[in-house]
C-alpha cells in the first residue's frame, strides 16, 4: 500500500524520500509518522522494479515514476474502484483485535473519522473537480447514511445494539 501510495505522489511530481514520509504523516493527520527506515527500502524496490527511477538533483536523490510505475497505478486504482469493497472490509481484521467491551465506542469513532473524510473530500475541489461529481457523492452519502441510522434503530429498539444503546 506505501509503495502505490509514494508511485501515486511520484506521479504528481518528483519526490524525495522524506517529502513522502511527510506527505504520508500529513495524510493520516499524523497517525503515522514513518521514519527513514519505513520508506527508503520501498523506495528502493520501486527502483529494483523499474516502477521507479532514480535522479540526483543538487546532491540528493529525487524518485521519479516511471511508465511502468504509471501503467502499475493505473492498474492498483481500477482494482481499488471496482473491488474497493473488499479493501473497506479489511476494518473487520482490526476490528477483531479491539476488546469486545471496547468495540462500541471503537465503532462510534471509526464512523467520525470516516465522515470527516468524506466531509473533507466531497467539499475538495482538489480530490472532486466537478460539482455534478460533489452532488453525487452528497446523494449516495446521505443515502448510505439513512440506511446505517435505521439499522441502529432497528437494532436499538430490538435490544440488539450495544451496551449502550441497550441501557437508554
């Protein structure tokens, strides 16, 4: 995932091995602050691969992408498109991890943060360049939203929700 991440900036512009470590702590809000020992060996086996390729520019190297590492983007982004589900459900591997008593309020949070991403998204012009795009998003989004509150209502009033809920 860093490595289509870093070809994913490289394809925005050159890039230097600490600007993606952070791009990276920018993007997760600081979430994730990988250090030199995280990107310089991705770096690397994107240039083994010849997804990437290597100039020296006053001294210090730059990573650019290559054609190949464009074509191999291109081909992760179509996969994340038309599969994106199934990467979203890798949640359910973390989700495993967290104490049962604790997956209510881990939910509750996981829900805020996605809706401040997709807030922070459809209001970017940057990320959705066209308002018919931004309307779309807002449509669909408030659509999944209803549907996600009736459940939690029809699991509320069942006794089936959380602890929580089951107490109200």
């Amino acid at each position: 995932m860093i490595g289509m991440y870093a070809l994913h900036q490289m394809s925005r512009e050159p890039i230097y091995g600490w600007q993606l470590a952070e791009r990276i702590a920018e993007t997760t809000k600081g979430g994730w602050r990988p250090g030199a020992g995280a990107v310089y060996p991705i770096l690397k086996s994107l240039v083994h691969q010849k997804l990437a390729r290597i100039e020296v520019r006053g001294g210090r190297k730059v990573y650019l992408v290559t054609p190949r590492g464009r074509a191999r983007l291109a081909w992760m982004r179509t996969r994340i498109r038309d599969g994106g589900g199934r990467y979203l459900e890798l949640r359910r591997l973390v989700l495993d991890l967290v104490d049962p008593a604790e997956r209510p309020e881990w939910a509750i949070e996981h829900l805020r943060r996605s809706l401040t991403m997709f807030v922070e998204l459809s209001d970017s012009t940057d990320l959705i360049s066209s308002a018919r795009g931004r309307a779309l998003m807002y449509r669909q989004g408030a659509r999944e939203l209803r549907g996600a509150l009736a459940r939690l209502e029809r699991a509320r009033r069942s006794g089936t929700g959380s602890r929580r809920a089951r107490k109200r």
